[in-house]
C-alpha cells in the first residue's frame, strides 16, 4: 500500500490486556532516519514523522526529539517508548545521524551504543551492525519516501545513547553483539506480554480456545508455528493461544479449566522456536530473557545423552544462540532424529502438568519456519 494510502495505528489504544502498546528500537530508528533526510533534503525541521510499519497498511506518528545538523550529515534523536512492557530500552535515546554517499545506496553503521555482530547464527551476518532485517527494510523504506530520487545514496549510523550500559542488561553480550543494544523488531509495536495482567489475559485466551468442547488446541510462544496452526492442524484462530513467555502459566490454565469442565482434551500441540520451548529442558516454564537462561544447555544435554560426540556437545553448549547450534547439527545425518528427541522430551514435561490432556504434541520450527524434527 502506498504511504498516503496507509492508515494511523494509535498508540492511545491499548492492547486487549489493557496495557499500553510502545514502539519498538526498529520503529524509533527509522523515525529518526525520516526526521534527518527532511533536514538533509529539504531543509524541514520535523517534530513528528509517520513511520510505515510492516504490515504494509498502517502507519505510526512518531514524536522527534531533536533534529540538528553536524557538517555534511545530519542527526536526529528520537526517545524509545516501551508503552507497558518491561523493555530495558525503554526511555533510551535513539538517533540517527545520516549523510549522503557516492555509493547510491543505503549503508548501515553501528553509531555509539549500538552493537556489532561478532557471532554466527544471529539475524545479521558476523562483522554488521546489530541492525535486524526488518528495521533495515523500514529505514530503507523511510529513504525513498523522503527522498525524491531514488539513485541517491545515503549512510545511516544508528546509536543509542547509553547503548553499551543498557546492552549489558540483556543477552546481547552472550549472543556476540558487543559494543551496544540492537536494533530490533518485527512488527514495529511493542507488545505488552511480560506483565501478570497478560498472564491473566492468557487464562481467558486458553478458556476461549477450550470452549464448546474443543477437542484440539495449539499454544504458540510466539509468531512462528502460527501457519502451522492454521495450514496443517486446520485449527481455527480461535483454538490457538499466543501464550508469549508463559507456558507453565497456559499448562496450569488448561488443566484448571478441563477439571472445571469434568473432562479430557484430546490433543494439545506446542509448536514454536526452541529457543523458548527448549527452556523447559531447564526447568524453565517463564521463558523471558529476564528469568531463564539461554536454551542452549538443555540442548546440548539431549546431544550428550544421545551420544553425540563431546566436541559437538560443547560446540553446541557455547553456541550464541539456538540458531547457531542449529548449524552445527544441520550437518549431522541424524539431526532430524535429534530434533524430534528434543520435542517428545520437551511435550514429556509438559504432559506431566496437563494430565487432563490425552496427547500433547511439540514441533519446533527455525527462525524461517522450517520444521527442525522433519514430521508434519
């Protein structure tokens, strides 16, 4: 949809659990990108900018915190809003400082605060600044509707003031992002799902899925698994829950309501990345970053008891990320067979907390939604 067909998301509208909705880094970076090019181009100093968001039909109006030149580039700032979310960014400042190039492209740098990938298996390659795909696209999408033509080139250098101290507080460190926060987000918005009060809008999610006898459900962690949801299992969205970080939570939630009712639930399927339902392996039934450890261990212990070679099982165990352990075993001719030993543990201690459920299926999925165990 062409930006002037777009419509306004308001921000003022809060989320079905009643929080407040905030802006993601992507979505601060690429107002700050926009508030920079009208000075650049046209000489405007802007106090707000629409930011196109991913959806391709909405757009976001962006308050700027400051806009200013600095020789042949100009900086914008702009203050991160996390709406309800517990976000460690939230409150930080995000700028922008964009010149043109004689590249005729758009170039992205790590400015101060903003991390650079020095590990495999993360969302940009090793040596790139920790700038996500789909904030990429916005900020691209941002230049050629500030612009007016497109061969121009421009440099955008994303920062974050206090970048480096905030980092420290997440995982990035662990990951291999140094030097400061990434820049993330797929949607553009924030979702307010790490509070209780979406723990409790989960419980009415699980009641919904279970009405009027439902035979079958799916509890998702996040996006991925949603088409599996709706293409294989046929389920309707109105039997899926996004149970966010609290699987222990929607478990204890459905057996509640399947005793209340006085009867059983013929299949519950988990389906997401193991990068949130591996937790379990850990004992882990909140899987945010805040109060669990990184999946990797968990895995790594399938590998041992599996009898996979010690070398492979520590490469696994120090693996950055899940994603990255994925690549070591994609080479391995069993790595299906390993992935399904992860899911039928992973749905073992699940099913010991929903016993009201006959059968409990888990299907773990990479960041691209391929099957990881192989089997519909």
């Amino acid at each position: 949809m062409a930006p002037a067909d777009r419509q306004p998301l308001d921000l003022s509208v809060l989320a079905l659990n009643g929080l407040r909705r905030g802006r993601t880094t992507g979505t601060c970076a690429t107002a700050a990108v926009k508030a920079a090019l009208y000075l650049l181009l046209w000489g405007e100093v802007k106090g707000a900018v629409d930011v196109s968001l991913p959806d391709g039909v909405h757009y976001l109006t962006v308050p700027v915190a400051g806009v200013m030149r600095q020789g042949d580039a100009v900086r914008a700032e702009v203050l991160k809003d996390g709406g309800d979310d517990p976000d460690s960014t939230h409150g930080a400042t995000i700028f922008a400082e964009v010149a043109r190039n004689d590249a005729g492209i758009v170039r992205f740098f790590a400015g101060r605060g903003v991390g650079t990938a020095t590990a495999p298996g993360l969302r940009v390659a090793v040596g790139e600044p920790a700038i996500n795909p789909v904030p990429r696209q916005m900020m691209r999408a941002a230049v050629a509707e500030v612009a007016d033509d497109g061969g121009q080139g421009f440099d955008l250098t994303i920062g974050c003031e206090n970048g480096e101290a905030i980092a420290a507080k997440t995982f990035n460190p662990r990951l291999g992002i140094v030097g400061g926060i990434s820049i993330l987000g797929t949607s553009g918005i924030v979702e307010p799902m790490s509070l209780a009060t979406w723990i409790a809008s989960i419980e009415v999610y699980v009641r919904v899925a279970l009405a009027g006898g439902a035979a079958r459900a799916a509890y998702l962690p996040g996006k991925i698994g949603r088409d599996y949801a709706r293409d294989v299992l046929a389920l309707p969205e109105a039997r899926t829950v996004q149970i966010a970080n609290f699987l222990g939570d929607a478990l204890d939630f459905t057996e509640r309501a399947l005793r209340e009712e006085g009867r059983k639930l013929d299949e519950l399927w988990l389906a997401g990345h193991p990068g949130k339902l591996a937790k379990v392996l850990d004992g882990y039934w909140d899987t945010h970053s805040g109060k669990s450890r990184m999946a990797m261990g968990g895995v790594a212990r399938v590998a041992a008891e599996m009898g996979y070679a010690p070398e492979m099982v520590r490469q696994i165990g120090m693996a950055n990320t899940v994603e990255a352990a994925m690549e070591i075993l994609k080479q391995e001719p069993g790595a299906e067979a390993f992935w399904r030993e992860v899911e039928y543990r992973i749905g073992r201690l699940a099913h010991a907390r929903v016993p009201s459920v006959s059968r409990l299926e888990v299907r773990l999925f990479d960041l691209a939604g391929n099957l990881l165990g192989g089997r519909q």
